[in-house]
DNA sequence: CGTTCAACCTGGGCGC
DNA sequence: TGCGCCCAGGTTGAAC
C-alpha cells in the first residue's frame, strides 16, 4: 500500500511523538516471522524502553523513530518500520484488534489531545519492524540501499542511474537504488502526466524525456502528500489519525483500466510488467520518437532523422 | 545485467 | 452459501 505520500502523510502524523517517552512496547499476537521483525521483541522492548522520541523522519517508504541515547550512556537507536502492502502506522485506535503488531505505549503527559500510544497494525503482515544502530541503519537506508528522495528527484539523478538500462521505464522507476519512494500507483500516475510510455527502455529516452519524468515526479509527490495520499478502498491506507487520503481522486490511470483517458477519452489499457500491473493512456502515452495524437494538447511529431 | 517466478500473508470480489 | 480462483499500494532471493 504506501508509498512516498502514504508513508510521509504518516511521518507528519506521528511528528507529535517527539519529546514523548516509551513506558512499554509490546508486540500482540506476534507471530513473529524471523525476517519481519528483528531483532527478536523483548530485545526491541528491552533496548527502547525509557528512552525518548527524538524524531520521526522517513527514507523513502519507511518509517524510521530515532529513540535518543538512554542516561546510561548507550547510544541512539533507530526503530525502521516498513508498512509493505497494508501496514498502518496509527495514534488512533487501529481498524481492527487483530493484526496489530506493535505497541508502544508512551509515558503520559498533561499536552492536550496528546497520543497515548503508537500502533503498527498490518493485516497482511508483510511490514516488517527491525532496530538499528547508527552503523544498520546506514546500510539499511543509506544511499546504499536507496536513491534520492523522490520528492527532489532530478533529471541528473535519472539519467545518470536509469540511463543506461534495457529496462522499461515504469519498472524502473519501481527501483528504490534509483529513486526512493514511488511505488506502483505513483509510477503509473507520473508517466501519464510525463505522456511517456511505461514500456519504453530507458536508453531511449532523451534528457528533455528525464526532464519532464523529473519535474512531474517531484510535483505529483508533493500534490499527493498535499491530499495526504491514496486511499483506494474502505480497509485500506489511513493518515496517522486514522482518515482516508484523497489523492485517489485525481487518479487519471491507476485502477481505471477500460475508463476514458482523463485527457483524450481513449480507454485505459492495463499490462503486466514484471508481474505488477501496469496502467497507462495508449494515445497520450508514446515511446520518444513516435507520433503523439491530438487531444492531449501536444503536437504531433515525428521521429528526426 | 535483466527477467521470471515463488514466497511472504490476509481478505475482497467474482464466476459457478 | 460455498468453493476456487484472481487480485492487491512491496520486497527479496533463487533460477535462468
């Protein structure tokens, strides 16, 4: 489920937890699959509890709290949620008591409307919850592991990662090493407004195409995190407090395989690359060099010689 | 290097 | 009602 807006419209929902103090953590029901959390929970309870929120900040689509060194001396440490497919991470009551799988209950304090706990509920419980120290978390999240920030993606940082691949675009752009962030519904979403082709190798495309894929990305990230994400149906992605997004009403592709093009009226195709759907315009929508049709406000052109 | 497939999971929707 | 199948916002590792 969430990407770069979902997981920022998250962060911002939790901003208020900085300054609070853990009292308890505790993992519900926690079938815990070796991969999903680590390490095991009552080490995770026992390293973070007592310690204080010193921030909430997001690498591309995860969470990460910075719990600040402990009086005892010992360091700060980092707890990386990664929400998958279905993860929520609430201050409000999760949407069911089933599937929660963390609990941090936080030390009271006199604030007005202040959070009393953080929830991670994950119904299909593929999110994963994992403790870092400073050295993890780095090859965790680091550059490493994850490309610029989609929300200041440039051309420079497209062209120089992506172009080069055989690859079609649109799974490309699915690349956390390249760009970090966008996910299927954003990456279908920007190259319909780029009027690209998802299918089209990265190698063909020019710099003025990783131009416009560039400004497109970072203004419909922002647009998106603007209306606080997409919420597509009713069990699905909700805000920190537990309300729908509502950037699933501009969707002009995403799930709308068979409707008219938003801005041409031709029906939305749906494809499969690499296993994951894949919606696009197929009049807006060209691979470089071929004609565009009318009705998108772009001129048709030709290949140049 | 790139693609394909399977896995990890739960649950909604659809056809029969 | 029930059953079987397909689908879903993500990621990873193995096989080719």
């Amino acid at each position: 489920m969430p990407e770069l807006p979902e997981v920022e419209t998250m962060r911002r929902g939790l901003e208020g937890l900085v300054g609070r103090r853990v009292a308890a953590v505790a993992f519900p029901r926690s079938r815990v699959r070796p991969s999903s959390v680590e390490p095991r929970p009552l080490a995770i309870a026992r390293r973070i509890e007592g310690r204080t929120i010193a921030a909430v900040v997001r690498r591309g689509k995860r969470l990460v709290i910075e719990l600040a060194g402990s009086t005892r001396g010992e360091p700060p440490v980092w707890l990386a949620i990664e929400p998958r497919m279905t993860g929520l991470a609430l201050v409000a009551d999760p949407p069911t008591r089933e599937h929660v799988r963390l609990v941090i209950e936080l030390v009271p304090t006199p604030a007005r409307g202040a959070a009393t706990r953080f929830v991670f509920w994950d119904r299909r419980g593929l999110g994963t919850i994992r403790l870092f120290d400073a050295m993890e978390l780095e090859a965790a999240c680091g550059m490493a592991k994850l490309g610029p920030d989609g929300l200041g993606v440039t051309a420079d940082d497209l062209a120089s990662r992506l172009g080069g691949s055989r690859r079609g675009v649109k799974v490309a752009l699915l690349d956390q090493r390249a760009v970090a962030g966008i996910g299927n519904i954003y990456a279908a979403e920007i190259l319909h407004r780029a009027r690209i082709d998802p299918r089209t190798p990265c190698v063909r495309i020019r710099r003025d195409a990783w131009e416009r894929i560039a400004d497109v990305a970072r203004a419909l990230l922002a647009e998106a995190v603007r209306h606080e994400g997409s919420s597509l149906g009713d069990d699905t992605y909700r805000t920190a407090d537990n309300r729908f997004g509502r950037f699933q009403r501009r969707h002009r592709v995403y799930g709308r395989a068979g409707e008219p093009c938003k801005a041409c009226g031709t029906a939305i195709v749906r494809i499969v690359q690499a296993q994951r759907a894949t919606f696009f315009c197929p009049s807006c929508q060209r691979r470089p060099g071929r004609a565009i049709t009318a009705g998108c406000g772009v001129a048709s052109r030709t290949r140049l010689p």
